[in-house]
C-alpha cells in the first residue's frame, strides 16, 4: 500500500518559520502532481498550494508570498516552507500526491494523516 507521513509541525510564534515534511513510500513507481491543504477547527479543509511534477506551483492568496512547496522527487518527498508565520495560519496541515502505483500501475490519490501547525505567542 501507499503511505504519506507529514512531519514537522508543532509550536511557532507569531512571524516565525516551520518547514513541513511529506515523505511518501510503499507501493509508488512515480509521483504526479503533489499538494498541501490545511483544516482550522471548525473551517472546512482549504488549499495551500500545489506543485507539479516538473517544479511548478501554485499558492492560495492566503499564503502566497510567505510559504514555498518543493519536492525531491529521487527521494519521494515534498516540502512545505511556511515563514512570517500567522496565528490563523493554526491548523492541521495534509499533504497529498497523484501517485502511480507499482505493479498495475494504476493512478491514485494518497493523502498523509495530517500534522498539526499551532501558531501562538
């Protein structure tokens, strides 16, 4: 099977940095297009950005300018840089990738557990 795990999160100041982790492993013969969305209590889950399998992103107004996805793809890997860190940037952070799977090779949509980004003073 396919599995996704996000790392990184935890506890920031106002106008700090984290960086998220998505690493992916299992079943995968390549990656697609990968993302990060994020869920606040009580908020439905939003996008963050995406970042396609040639380097190309594309970022929410929200966060646009302050965070920056990559991707190591030899490594299966994606990256979430989250600078000038906001208190209503708190929430769980998901990453997700478009992957083809070994053996049928198939094309499914994996998702990570999600890790929790809690920006306070």
């Amino acid at each position: 099977q396919v599995l996704l795990v996000e790392s990184g999160g935890g506890l920031v100041q106002p106008g700090g940095s984290l960086r998220l982790s998505c690493a992916g492993s299992g079943s995968i013969f390549a990656i697609d297009a990968m993302g990060w969305y994020r869920q606040a209590p009580g908020k439905q889950r939003e996008l963050v950005g995406t970042i396609t399998r040639d380097g190309t992103t594309n970022y929410a107004d929200s966060v646009k300018g302050r965070f920056t996805i990559s991707r190591d793809n030899a490594k299966k890997t994606e990256y979430l840089q989250m600078n000038s860190l906001k208190p209503e940037d708190t929430a769980v952070y998901y990453c997700n990738a478009e992957v083809v799977l070994e053996g049928g090779r198939s094309l499914v949509a994996a998702w990570g557990q999600g890790t929790l980004v809690t920006v306070s003073s």
